[in-house]
C-alpha cells in the first residue's frame, strides 16, 4: 500500500472452477504475515476467507458484501454511531473445501465489526474501536482506490492489457517480466521519495517509467563505475514530477449507453 510495489501474484487458467479472484487469493495468504492487515473489496467479504485470515493473526477490512444484511439496531455491542460489533454463524461447507478442515479448523462463529460512511458499510477484524477509530477504518478503506490505480499502471502504462505470448509458459514469463520491470519503476519511485523526504505515493509513475525507459540502453550498456550517475539521473527526473496530494479523490466509472435505429 505504502508504495504500490507487487509482493506477490497468483496466475490460473483462464476460465473454470477455482479460477476466480478470491480462489487465488487463497494462494497468496503464504506472503502475508501476522499483524498484517488486508485491505479488499466487497468480493473478498466472505466467512471463510475472513476465518483463514485469523488463523494466522490477520486482520481484514473489507467493504460489505452485498448479500450481508446489516442492521446496526441489531448488533451484539454497540460501538457508536454506525459502528458496532455483529456475530457471523458458520455458512454450510462449500464445495470447494475439504471435510475435515471445515470441521476442526472453520469457527463455529465470528465476531466482526461494521462501520458505516455516507456511501458503504465497511467490514473489519479490528475490533477495538478505542485503538482503531472508526474514521481511521474510513480512511484506510478508501486509500484502496490506490490499488485500482496501480492495477491501471500495470494494465494500461505498461501495455500489459494484451498478452502477446502464444503459450502458457510464455505468458507466465511474459507476465512475470512486467512485474519485475514494474517493481524496478516502483523502486526508483521509492528512492526519489526517499531523498524529497515525502511519500512513494507522491512519486509520478509515468515520469519514473519515462526515466527509465529513455536510459535503459545507457543502463545496459554502462560499466559498474557509472552506474550510480545514470541512478542519480533518473532519481532527478523523477523528483521533479510531484503528484498532487487528492485525498477523498472519485473518479467513477463511465457509463456510455448506445442507441439503435431502423
């Protein structure tokens, strides 16, 4: 979140059972650690993912899932004003997972927290309201648009959109290779950041791709001894390119409605 960098990702075949976002996000569970916390939308509010997570001492804070009902006269303990705390009873065993692990290792119940905005109902395993304020819950959950403008970065500033390898062992190293190239772009980012003494956040993406992409042939040409005089160009190039800071930023969606005539 802090920089934008990819920890980890997980690829599957392009349709078919257990091919879905929250089926693969199951596989990245081994990068996080405890005390972490996950932030995701409403797609990944769900029982099972949210037990999984707290057998290695995770937290979640995710919007609600549009199938929850959630009445805040009803809940276990009231918190505030649309804050409180609610008790999930355990969903029947999908079928997806094993017998034995719903039945020893699934919670008979779960204790999560809702808080409410002007716009969505957000879900979370923080519980204490003194040490995580409800507004805090609000702010972090909207810092999440963060992650579909880096999903964006990838996709459409790296021309990652379109696959163009013929095999899955190409596309797996086709992808592989964005992702390395990415990271690169988001630590150069992070170093600039790190000099300017503000945040990676505050780094322009495209000017650092920019800067890289202009000395990458001096880059591979270039002899260990000046290499650190082509970094500390690039780290210009991109200190120079400052992002506003939006906070609370929309950028919906556009809708375009076609019409027909005979």
């Amino acid at each position: 979140m802090g920089s934008g960098s990819v920890l980890g990702y997980a690829v599957a075949p392009f349709q078919g059972k257990q091919t879905g976002e929250v089926a693969l996000s199951r596989q990245l569970l081994g990068h996080l650690k405890a005390n972490d916390i996950v932030l995701g939308d409403a797609i990944f509010e769900n029982y099972f993912l949210i037990a999984l997570l707290q057998l290695g001492d995770i937290d979640a804070v995710f919007e609600k899932n549009g199938a929850r009902h959630v009445d805040f006269r009803q809940c276990s303990q009231k918190l505030g004003k649309k804050d409180g705390l609610i008790r999930l009873e355990k969903p029947p065993r999908p079928d997806w997972m094993d017998r034995e692990y719903y039945d020893h290792w699934v919670p008979d119940e779960l204790m999560i927290r809702v808080v409410k905005n002007k716009k969505r109902v957000i879900v979370t395993t923080l519980l204490d309201d003194d040490k995580y304020p409800r507004s805090e819950i609000i702010s972090l959950y909207l810092a999440r648009w963060h992650i579909e403008l880096d999903l964006r970065s990838i996709k459409c500033l790296m021309k990652m959109d379109i696959l163009r390898c013929k095999t899955p062992e190409m596309v797996r190293k086709e992808i592989t290779v964005h992702l390395l190239v990415y990271n690169l772009i988001r630590a150069l980012m992070a170093q600039a950041a790190t000099e300017l003494k503000k945040q990676a956040r505050e780094m322009s993406f495209k000017a650092a791709q920019e800067a890289m992409q202009e000395l990458h042939v001096p880059l591979l040409q270039a002899d260990i001894s000046s290499l650190p005089k082509l970094v500390r160009q690039m780290i210009k190039i991109v200190s120079e390119h400052i992002v506003g800071n939006r906070p609370g930023r929309s950028e919906p969606r556009a809708v375009l409605i076609f019409s027909s005539y005979t």
